[in-house]
C-alpha cells in the first residue's frame, strides 16, 4: 500500500534539530508538495523512511479492511458470508428464521378448526393454551451465474410446527404442520432507494401445504417478487405475490387473500452483533373488514453458541390451519439462525 503524502516529512521531522538551520529553511521555504519533499530527501537522505515494514504494511491493511467493513451494511456481510459456502458441493444455508419456544401461551386457540375431531382418546379433547412452536428453515444453492453474472438460482424449505406438548389429556399431537418448499432466483441490483442499498432481487415460486386430509387441509400456491433494502444496521425486505387459482373443488381455503393479504413486509434493526430486533406485517388491503397481522421477535445473546428468542404474535394467518382466525400468542425459547 503506498505512503501517505506527508508520511517522510513526519518522520524526518525529528531530524530537523540536527539539520543544518540554513538548509532546512531553505526547504521550508519551497511551496510546491513534492519539490519540497525532494529537498528534504536530499537534506536527510531517504533510507527507512519511504518504505513500510511488513508489519506496518499489513496493519494498514487491516486498518483499511475494517473502516470498509464499518460501512457495509448487516445485510452485505450476510451475503458475503454466503458466498464463501457457495463453492462447498454440499452447502446447506440457513433462509429464513430457525428457532424453538419450549413455551408459548395462545389468548384463544383456534377450537373452531378441530371441532367433532378426535384429538387424542376422548373426543373433543379442547386445545391447551400452552403449546411448544418450532421452525426449521434452510436453503442450498442449486445453480450460481444463473442466466446473469452474480446471481443464484436455490431450493429453500420451511418447515413451521405447533406442538400440544402439554396437552396430555390428548396424547400430546402435533395439531399444525406447515411444509412450504420452493425455488427462487436471487439478483444483486446495486441500486440504491431512499438512501437505502437495495441488496437484492428475488423472483420465485412457493407452496404451502400442511399435508393434511379433509376437513383439515390447507394449502396454496405463489409467485413473488422480493426486495431487499439495507441501511447499516436495518433491514426491509417487501414481498408482494400473487396467488396461483385453482378450481373451486380443489381449493381448501378460498378467502385466504381475505385475511392474509397480498404482500409481507419486514424489517429488523441489528446491534452489538448479537441482539436483533424483527417485525413482520401483513394486511388485507381492504376498506371493509380491514384484517392485518404483525409477528414481533427479539433475538438476544445467552451463554454458549445459542441466542435467546422472544416472540409476539398478533393477527391472521400464524399457520394455514389458523389462517382465517386472529391468533395472539407468546413464546420464549433460543434461535439458532436470525433473518439475516
């Protein structure tokens, strides 16, 4: 890395006491940057003074690395630690959240759903309050430079569970599992939005289902288009998509859009490395019977290599089961990967 401009007139700075006072005056005298900087070479010499020691040299280096880092957004350096996994043949990535709440509490748990169904031994078993909720959510690259330079086509899948794990009186059954596979293709933009940098572009494909039967199945199709924003420490991510028809003898769950809306919109702010603080709202868009939803999470540091997890629930759509039904629910646990 080459010098500073002024750093040999710093360093021979002390050696002006011992300088001829005529020709250093002489020196001083001379206006232009670089003649003055050769009178001083000439005055002192030039060893030791115009080139950097290894150690100096990689210091600098490391110096310049991390004022570079300081400006990169939270989101940038996710997505360059990323890249170094891309070239692994087996890369499994984490997507979205992953996280276990040994304990959550539901207001109101969605009875309507299950009704005349046997939960366990006793029919009508009624829910419990508390039940255990868990998420699983990874991702690998399947092809990378897909179609343009820097871009990544990739398989994701999600996996969302509701556990009645105290509910004893039932044997204890998972009640909602939501399967959501899917496919997207993800482009860097270098754009920049409201002072924002927006990271990237997804186009993709997703399929919600909770492979149940009749009358308890729920499921549904979409495309979408995700853009990711971020600003130092935020994040905002805005995902509108359009709901794939289909007949109406097939369709488990025709008003959906009635309560779920057309879009997600996030955010996160993240500090001191290990404490994140998400949202997540979504809203029908409708004048009439207005419906909205907004998931809360707070991410903090635990001891050991685990984070700590707290999450707030309010509004429609926590899982297909509960899609048409206003869920407040929450839950304390630890989380293994955060949004970003």
């Amino acid at each position: 890395m080459p010098l500073p401009a002024n750093r040999p007139l710093l360093l021979a700075l002390p050696l002006l006491a011992f300088a001829p006072s005529g020709l250093a005056a002489d020196c001083n005298t001379i206006a232009d940057d670089q003649l003055r900087l050769e009178c001083y070479d000439a005055l002192f010499g030039r060893p030791l003074v115009l080139e950097e020691s290894p150690v100096e040299a990689a210091e600098a280096e490391e110096l310049v690395a991390a004022l570079e880092s300081e400006q990169e957004s939270e989101v940038k350096k996710h997505l360059q630690r990323e890249d170094l996994l891309f070239g692994h043949k087996f890369a499994i990535l984490p997507h979205d959240k992953t996280y276990i709440l040994p304990y959550t509490y539901m207001k109101s748990p969605n009875q309507r759903s299950y009704r005349g169904l046997a939960l366990g031994p006793d029919q009508d078993e009624p829910l419990d309050n508390e039940e255990v909720k868990f998420q699983i959510s990874l991702k690998i690259p399947l092809v990378e430079d897909f179609l343009l330079q820097d871009s990544t086509l990739w398989f994701g899948y999600t996996q969302l569970s509701l556990w009645q794990m105290y509910n004893t009186d039932a044997s204890a059954p998972f009640r909602e599992t939501n399967y959501s596979p899917e496919v997207a293709w993800s482009i860097p933009t270098g754009l920049s939005v409201l002072g924002a940098d927006v990271e990237l572009f997804n186009l993709g494909f997703v399929h919600q289902s909770n492979g149940r039967g009749e009358p308890l199945s729920r499921s549904w199709n979409r495309i979408y288009a995700e853009f990711v924003l971020a600003r130092n420490r935020w994040a905002f991510s805005l995902k509108p998509w359009y709901r794939i028809p289909e007949d109406a003898d097939d369709d488990d769950n025709p008003d959906i859009e009635d309560y779920l809306g057309y879009a997600d919109l996030k955010a996160a702010y993240k500090w001191n490395d290990d404490w994140m603080l998400s949202a997540t709202f979504r809203n029908n868009m409708q004048s009439e019977e207005n419906r909205n939803s907004v998931t809360l999470g707070l991410s903090f540091p635990l001891p050991g290599r685990l984070n700590g997890y707290l999450e707030y629930v309010n509004g429609y759509g926590e899982t297909l089961i509960d899609y048409n039904h206003r869920t407040q629910r929450i839950g304390i646990g630890v989380i293994l990967t955060d949004w970003y």
